[in-house]
C-alpha cells in the first residue's frame, strides 16, 4: 500500500500516530529519572533519544509539546538534571505503565514497583533493575518550531553498565543484558543479534568480527 501527505493527513489521529511512530523503526527504550527540588521523584518512560556525539559525550531527547503538565520537564528545568535507565526484559511492562498520567505527587517509582538508586552527585534517581543508564546534565533546550516538542541535549556525566555487557573495546552488548527496544507507541521487542562488522572501507566488504 502507498499513502499520500494527504492520506497521511486524513487518517484518524490515533491510526496516524501508529502509523507514523513506527515508520521511523526500532528505537531505545529508555527510563526518564527525575526529581523536583522538593525531593519528588519521577519516572517516564520515552523512546526518543538519540547519540548526538561521543567527544564531548552528549545525546538528544525529545519531549512532547510543553501544552499540559509534564513532570520530566519541569523537573530538568529545575535541577537540570536526568537520568536515562534503559529498559529491560526483566521490566519492560512496569516501564510501560510509566506513561500512565500519575499525578504529579505520586512517585512511579512506587506506583510500578521500581527502586530509585542515587549514583555521584546527580540528585536524580537512577532505576536500581536498570543494567545499563547514564546521568545527563541539561545543556540546551531547543522548540521544534514545527510542532511544539521540544529538543533537550544533554552532557552525558556517568555511566554506570554491567560488567556482563561491557565488551574490551567499549561496546555495549545489549544483547546480554536483554535490552528491549520500542516501536510505534506500545510494541516492545528483544533484539536478536546478527553479529560485529569490521570498519567499512570503500571496495572492501566487511568481515565479522572475533567474538
Ligand atoms: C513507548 C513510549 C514511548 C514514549 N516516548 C516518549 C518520548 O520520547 N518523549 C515524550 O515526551 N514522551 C514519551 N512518551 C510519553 C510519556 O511516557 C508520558 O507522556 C508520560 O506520562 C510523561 O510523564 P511525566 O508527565 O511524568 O513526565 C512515551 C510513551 C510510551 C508508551
């Protein structure tokens, strides 16, 4: 089937967010860690964050349009702070049920029977199951003119993965610690590994790597 800007444009709202969210394909799925300066914690999960460059370490998050409360939100501008957990199979529902609108005094910590972890000086919590999560400090909010979300980019301030998945070169085996990925708005997946490639180079075709 083929679909028009104008098809797109009729389908109703939450076929097209379907449809749209999974055209872009697997993405991360990835705890939010946030506190307010009251101490409140609070937990989301969001599959829109991306590696923006690893010297200096920062990523990119996008959040949605600023138009009703949004606790993660509030809660970076206040500290400036966030911690991004990833997902595994060992959680992957009780991440999901993150999305559900807590109020804003409820911890999600709590309400999906997660446990918060405090790591260094980043007074957000971390997610204790989480086998792999980073604390990030705010350095740039930026509209998307075009739809009122919203860029963060962070500078990644540490790392915390497992041994089991920290490979001698720096890779993260995700596979090994059963990282789960997302697509569309609620379709969780597990990776299935089809290996390492050498370093491309032009008119050479790369071999697998050694494992
Ligand atoms: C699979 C999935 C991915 C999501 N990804 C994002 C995202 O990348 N950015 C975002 O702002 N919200 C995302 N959400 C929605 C938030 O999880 C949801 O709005 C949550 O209630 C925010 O909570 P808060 O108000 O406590 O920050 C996602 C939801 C689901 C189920």
């Amino acid at each position: 089937m083929q679909f028009s800007k104008k098809d797109i444009d009729a389908m109703p709202s939450r076929y097209r967010a379907h449809f749209v969210n999974s055209l872009s394909g697997y993405k991360s799925a990835n705890l939010v860690g946030t506190t307010d300066t009251q101490g409140r914690h609070n937990l989301a999960i969001v599959s829109s964050v991306v590696h923006l460059g690893a010297h200096p370490p920062l990523i990119a998050m996008i959040m949605r349009p600023d138009v009703v409360e949004r606790h993660t939100l509030a809660n970076i501008r206040e500290t400036g702070w966030f911690t991004l957990n990833q997902v595994n199979h060992r959680f992957w529902q009780a991440a999901h049920q993150t999305s559900a609108k807590y109020d804003r005094c409820e911890s999600e910590f709590n309400a999906v029977g997660l446990e918060p972890e405090f790591i260094g000086e980043c007074p957000a919590p971390f997610v204790k199951e989480s086998l792999a999560k980073y604390a990030v400090k705010l350095v740039r909010e930026q509209v998307i003119e075009e739809n009122g979300t919203i860029l963060l980019v962070g500078a990644i301030e540490h790392g915390v993965v497992c041994d089991e998945a920290l490979c001698s070169d720096g890779h993260i085996d995700l596979n090994a610690i059963e990282t789960v990925a997302v697509t569309g708005l609620d379709g969780y997946h597990l990776g299935s590994r089809l290996g390492r490639l050498s370093y491309a180079q032009p008119n050479t075709w790369p071999t697998k790597l050694d494992e």
